[in-house]
C-alpha cells in the first residue's frame, strides 16, 4: 500500500561521529529546509544534534 500526502523520508546523521544513526518522517510541505533533533548517539553514548542527510526512497 502506497503512502499518501506530503510526508517523506529523511535519514538522520550524528553531527559528531558523523554516524548514520535514525530514519525519520517529515512533512515537505510545512518544513522546507533540513531538519535538526537532538536524539541519542549510540556511537558517542550522549545525546547530539542530528541532521537530515539525504531523501531516502
């Protein structure tokens, strides 16, 4: 079943250890530029600023 609606997959990259960490949902239709959150690195064992990577399909 295919997904309707604006909604999009974004990958999630550990600004510090540059890890690929989270694959998360956003609206591209509300949030036009990259998304930031704060999530925890298992890597770095704290939480960090994660950013959006690239589209995922």
């Amino acid at each position: 079943m295919a997904k309707k609606g604006p909604r999009q997959l974004a990958g999630l990259r550990c600004s510090e250890c540059k890890n690929f960490n989270y694959i998360s949902e956003r609206n591209r239709t509300n949030t036009p530029d990259k998304i930031e959150l704060k999530k925890y690195c298992p890597r770095c064992r704290k939480h960090t600023t994660h950013k959006e990577v690239s589209k995922l399909k």
